[in-house]
C-alpha cells in the first residue's frame, strides 16, 4: 500500500445560537483546511500555518492525528497507515467558540476517511466526532453544512441540516483574549430552575421555526437565553452591552458563540446596517476594555468537502 494524500476544507461553526445550548449550531464560510499523507511508515510531521501557529501541538497530542488515529483503528487501517504528514493551514481563530476544535476533528476524519475508500457515511462520521468532542453541536454543522439541530440518546446522535428560508449574514466580534471551553463550562450549574428549561424550549424552538418559514419578525423574539449566557457573562467583560449596541444598530439578534468570548450578531442578508452593526459592537467592546476584530461571514451551505483537483468528495 503506497502513501496517499488527500486535501480537505472544512468550515467553521458556531453553536447553541442563544437557547440551543448544546443542541444548535451554523457552519460559517471561515476554514481550515488540511492536507494529509498517510504514510506507510511510523513518524509523524505536523505544521501550522495561520490562525493557531505556535499554539497547536506538532506532536502526537494534535486533535486531527489523534482523529485520524481513532478513524484507522476502528477500520482496522492502523497497520496499514502508521504515520502521516499534517498540514493545517487555519482561518478559524482558537479558542474563542468558532469551533476550532470541531474543525480539526472533523478534517482528521473526513481526510482518513477518504483515504480508506470513505468506508464511514457522514452520519456514521457524525458519531466519532461526538465521541470526541463531547457533544455535536459543533461537530454536526462542520460535517453537514448549514443550520444544525442534533440530539442525543445515550451515545448516539441524529442531527437534522437544514437551509432557512430567510437570507442570513454573520457579523462576529471576535475579542483579543482566549476562552477555553472547560473553563467556560465550570461556571454553569449543575441544575436549573424549571422556569428557565421552559424559556429556552420556547426559545430555541422558536428560532428553528422562524428560520424554516422565513419571519424576520419571530426571529428577533428568538435569541434570549436563560441557562448558560447568565453565567458566561462574567468571563465576557461587557457582553449584554454588546447585545444591546448591535440591535440598536440594526442587528436582529446577538448571541454567545459557543462557548464564546465570541459574540455574533445576525443580520439579514443585503441590509445596509450591517457595517454598522459591528462597528457598534466593536465600540461597545472598546469600552470595557477590550480590543476586537469584526467578522462579516455568510452561512456555508456544504459543510467538510475534499478540495484535491482530482477528486472532489
């Protein structure tokens, strides 16, 4: 068996989108994109060249080689394939809920996968990528594209991608400082009031509904959060100021991305306040402190994707 390599493309994400916590996500048209040689002999090369460099591990720690690791044993290639080449070339910022873990997990997977003669679907790819990260809502919109809504039972996941019927842009304030998420998961709590659970399945169903039909009007109803936003908000200097600056500019709604210090704002698609949405909530930063990098992205419809010239998957 010879060496083979494979280039893939995969978009970042942002999840919960306000009340779906956990559950919600959206693939953005920012990437990462690797490019992998399996090789037939032990050793591994990793580089990184962008959004990351200095700071992702080039050893045998790196999530996409232990993703692509996982993906080998489990089709029993390990044998076949035990060293690789890895290079990232990274748009999608660490560590601020943009899902760059997600990215990384899913390119290792898709690029394996390709290799072996795509021997797992997306669906099947969708459950090693939640066996590694944790949790789908990063992961689904990465592999599939779109609007993601993902469930769990026990283990396994199903997740729903869909394409809303109103024209969506993406305006991120992306802050100048990291925020793991484990550390952002320590200040939630462990339980919360009955009354809370019920405002974001109000919310959260309402945002996928007014997605799907298209109402500008539901849609500015549908981005309040009760359950985790509260107990971030003091990891995210200045966060509800933000919120409140981007709808006076014209925003339909702000949210936490992920498990943030991101904060993206939607907007629909051609409205002439978008510049102005995100100069309000980089202001609106600048005044508590904090400097940060405006982001206007639009919605990625295809999810991860080989981008080698002759074979497109």
């Amino acid at each position: 068996m010879a060496d083979r390599s494979i280039r893939v493309r995969v978009p970042g994400t942002s999840a919960n989108l306000g009340a779906g916590f956990d559950t919600l996500g959206l693939a953005c048209n920012l990437y990462n994109e690797l490019e992998l040689t399996l090789t037939e002999r032990p050793g591994l090369s990793i580089s990184v060249e962008g959004e990351g460099a200095g700071r992702i591990p080039e050893d045998d720690r790196n999530i996409v080689w232990r993703s692509i690791q996982l993906l080998l044993e489990r089709s029993h290639h390990e044998k076949e394939y035990q060293g690789a080449i890895i290079r990232m070339k990274n748009e999608v910022p660490l560590s601020r809920g943009l899902g760059s873990s997600a990215t990384a997990i899913v390119s290792g997977l898709k690029a394996a996968n390709v290799i072996i003669g795509n021997k797992y679907n997306r669906r099947e790819l969708l459950q090693l990528a939640t066996e590694i990260e944790g949790h789908p809502d990063n992961v689904a919109p990465a592999i599939f594209g779109g609007f993601t809504v993902s469930t769990m039972k026990g283990r396994h996941v199903e997740s729903f991608s869909f394409l809303p019927k109103i024209r969506l842009r993406f305006v991120v304030a992306v802050p100048d400082f990291f925020l793991p998420t484990k550390k952002a998961r320590e200040v939630l709590p462990e339980t919360v009031p009955r009354a809370d659970a019920i405002f974001n399945i109000g919310r959260a169903s309402m945002l996928v509904a007014a997605l799907m039909k298209g109402s500008a009007y539901f849609l500015r109803r549908s981005f309040d959060d009760a359950l985790h936003q509260p107990y971030r908000a003091q990891l995210i200097p200045g966060m509800y100021d933000v919120f409140r600056a981007a709808r006076a500019a014209g925003a339909l709604g702000t949210v936490l991305s992920g498990a943030g210090p991101c904060l993206i704002s939607f907007v629909e698609e051609r409205d002439e306040r978008e510049e102005a949405v995100g100069e309000a909530m980089r202001e609106a930063f600048e005044k508590h402190g904090v400097k940060a990098e405006i982001k206007h992205l639009g919605l990625d419809t295809r999810g991860a994707h080989i981008v080698n010239r002759n074979h497109q998957a």
